[in-house]
C-alpha cells in the first residue's frame, strides 16, 4: 500500500517537473515550409541545396533500372534485336509504355531542377547577393550543362520535345522541332562553357 502511494506521488511530482520544463530553444529552427521565390535561394547554402536537388534526378537508375537512360537509348536500335525478350519492342506501338513514361518524367523533373536553379540565381545576381562570384559562376553552368543534358538525353529519345524553360507552370506546352531542341541545347552547352 505504501509503494503504491509514493509510486503514485512520484509520478505526479515527475509530471509536473515536465510540464514546468521548457524547451523552447529546441523548437526554434527554420521553416523550411515557408521558402518562395522571394526568400529562397539567399544564400550560397540555399544555392547547394538547388544544385544538390539537380544531380539527385541523376540516381533514378537505382528506383528503376529497366527504365535508366543508359538502357532507353537502346530501345530503338538495332541492338534491340540480339535475341532478348523484348527484341520486338521496336515493332510494337503502346499507347502508354511505363518504361518510356518514367524516363520522360525523370528528365523533365531534371529540367525543373535546373530551372528553379537558374531562375534562383537570376534573383540572387538582381539583387546583388553574390557573395562568391567564383562558386556563383560554376553553379550557373552546372545548371546550365545539366538542362541541356536532360535535353540531349529526351531528344536522343523521342526528337522534338517541349522546350520548358522556366518553371512556370504551363499545361500543354507545345512540341518543340528537333532542331529547335538541339539549338538550345547548344545555347545552353555555350552558357556553361562561358561562366
């Protein structure tokens, strides 16, 4: 009886102790919900973060390795008739293929990216916030080289593609010729090359 009177009045003197804590330190950290195109990127951390997001659409081979660029190319080629499974792949029209739906959104999810990245960049240069003009540079061609290669991989593809190139978001944008595609292409390839 005794032990379950001072278990009793241990637990309540141990809530209370914890309700008259404070941790508010704790709980004051950045909101990462809160971040625009007016506030993000201010800073080269915030501009790493935009780069690192760019290189991550790289890693789509290991969710989906059937559906990896390296492996797409192939699918309309002759090497696609050496005998393997899917040899007649190239005399078949789906009108929805996975395979191809993935590899066409992960390089259009790699093209956002680096919009966003350009587009942040812009605003950092127009606001005069570019405290390493050197990392500044280099980010902005990284930028600029991993759009054109996400375009040179879709126009590898499937030729003419859309041709986003801000982050606004259109619905139905327009087919692109092949040559209009691989004109920006080398825009972009020459802009990565002069920074």
């Amino acid at each position: 009886m005794k032990t379950k009177k001072v278990t009793k009045y241990m637990g309540i003197v141990a809530l209370a102790a914890m309700t008259l804590c404070s941790c508010e330190d704790l709980l004051d950290t950045k909101n990462y919900t809160q971040s625009n195109t007016q506030n993000f990127p201010t800073s080269m951390d915030d501009v790493e973060m935009l780069v690192t997001s760019m290189y991550a659409n790289l890693n789509h081979q290991a969710a989906k390795p059937e559906s990896s660029y390296l492996l797409t190319n192939l699918y309309a080629s002759d090497d696609m008739f050496a005998g393997s499974q899917d040899a007649e792949l190239d005399h078949l029209m789906y009108k929805s293929d996975s395979q191809f739906d993935f590899c066409w959104d992960i390089h259009y999810k790699g093209i956002y990216a680096a919009n966003t990245c350009l587009e942040g960049l812009d605003l950092m240069e127009a606001a005069d916030n570019v405290p390493d003009a050197g990392l500044f540079s280099q980010r902005k061609g990284e930028a600029c080289f991993m759009r054109a290669f996400q375009y040179y991989e879709l126009a590898e593809l499937f030729g003419g593609v859309p041709l986003i190139l801000s982050t606004t978001q259109e619905t139905n944008t327009p087919r692109a010729t092949a040559d209009e595609v691989w004109a920006q292409i080398a825009t972009d390839l020459q802009q990565a090359i002069s920074l």
